[in-house]
C-alpha cells in the first residue's frame, strides 16, 4: 500500500483493520497438539512442563530457562510493511497497536511479528496499559531476543507466519526467526503462511514420533512432511513450515 501526504487517518484506519481481523480464538487441534507432544515425550523419559488455556501466559515464556525443547503452539501475527507519509515521518501518528505507538511499531521491524498468549485480547485495546508486573499477553519479536534460550536445540513455533519478517538491505530478515536465534536457539521450526489447525497438529505429532524413535531432526521432519504431503494434496496443508539451523 503507498501512502500520500495528507492520508494519515487512512493510515491509521488500516492498520487498526488488520490488527481486528487477529483471530484470538481458542485453537482445538493445537490443544490435541500438546497433549499428544506432552505424552509422546513424557513416555520417552523426557521431564515435561505444560501450559494450556488461561496458564499459557506471556509471563511464563519470559521466564524460562534455557529448556532444551521449546514447543509454541498459538497464534502468531506478522504486520507487513508500509511506505510511510510525511506525517508518520515526523512522529504524529499516535494511536496504538499492541499497547505500543503504531510508529513505533513501523520503525522497529521486530515490533510487527509476534506470538500471541493468554489475555492477549488486552493488546488489541487501544487504551489498555500494561503495569509493571502485567504483560499485555503478546510476544513481539523484540522482546523474544531477550529470552534465555543458551542451551535449547530446538524452538517449535508452531503458529502462522512465524517464519515472515522484514528484509532490510545487508540486515537479512528481521522477525521471530531472528530473535530466537538472537535468544540462542540452535534450530527452529517455523511456518510462513497461515496454518491449518488440524494439518499442523498432525505434522508436528508425526515429527517428534519420528524423532524421539531415533531419527534426526532434519530426517524427523523431513519425514513428516512428507507424510503429511501424501495425505493433503495441497502445499497449504503441508508447505508451510520449514526448519532452519543446526
């Protein structure tokens, strides 16, 4: 979208419809997601912490510690890009998305992805101010580069759009990608359009079978995929996620 010199409402009016069109609802197959993951990996051995519904806060996420396995299974946003007008240029853009100017938010590429957690309706309210011990229920990408994530190997963002960002020239992608490497993750696994509920809880089960059976994590998801694949002729269904790092 180009923006002109006086258009700054419609501007504004924009950015506001596509942070309403957010779907904050709950997500069936993501909670069967966990479940399954939860006990595939609990029969293998594997010391597990689960989350789900109201417990699924953003408080929570900020305060782990290096776990070797990090799996996110929620929505995840990515706000594209904009030309900006003479107005934005100058600061005089004022209403807010996420809790934060919306300039802000364009200046800053790591503010315009982000997952979403419980309570993470209060972000979409314009007027809503977190305190200092209440978080407004939404990761943004800038904050997840301060998560320790040291000794974790693998990050699962198994969301939509997790994998999308902004290009800046020489810089490569600016995103959720980056930040959790920047946190330390070593390999992440994450999507680049909008998802299929029931497609991607039957990827990622089929993923962590395979790998905790003694396949690679390369080999696991490969595998996976490809089993997926045979059974949605779509690349909607099944293209979607891709795994970068180590």
């Amino acid at each position: 979208m180009n923006i002109r010199a006086g258009e700054k409402q419609y501007f504004s009016d924009n950015l506001m419809r596509d942070l309403t069109r957010l779907n904050v609802s709950d997500l069936p197959g993501t909670e069967t997601e966990v479940r399954k993951i939860s006990k595939l990996m609990q029969d293998n051995g594997w010391a597990v912490k689960t989350f789900v519904g109201d417990s699924a806060l953003e408080e929570v996420i900020k305060a782990i510690d290096s776990p070797r396995i990090l799996h996110i299974a929620t929505h995840g946003y990515f706000l594209s890009d904009l030309e900006l007008n003479k107005q934005y240029e100058r600061g005089q853009i004022t209403s807010k998305a996420f809790g934060i100017e919306t300039y802000k938010a364009y200046e800053n590429p790591l503010l315009r992805s982000g997952l979403l957690f419980a309570g993470a309706e209060r972000g979409l309210d314009t007027n809503f101010t977190p305190s200092s011990n209440t978080d407004n229920g939404i990761l943004t990408a800038y904050e997840a580069m301060n998560l320790n994530l040291d000794n974790t190997e693998l990050v699962v963002l198994s969301a939509c759009k997790t994998g999308l960002g902004q290009v800046r020239n020489g810089e490569g992608v600016y995103g959720l990608q980056r930040a959790f490497i920047v946190a330390g993750a070593k390999t992440i696994i994450m999507s680049l359009w909008k998802v299929n509920d029931e497609a991607t809880q039957e990827l990622m089960t089929s993923f962590y079978t395979k790998w905790l059976s003694g396949m690679t994590k390369r080999e696991a998801f490969k595998d996976a995929r490809n089993e997926i694949r045979a059974k949605y002729k779509y690349p909607y269904f099944w293209g979607a996620f891709v795994m970068v790092g180590e």
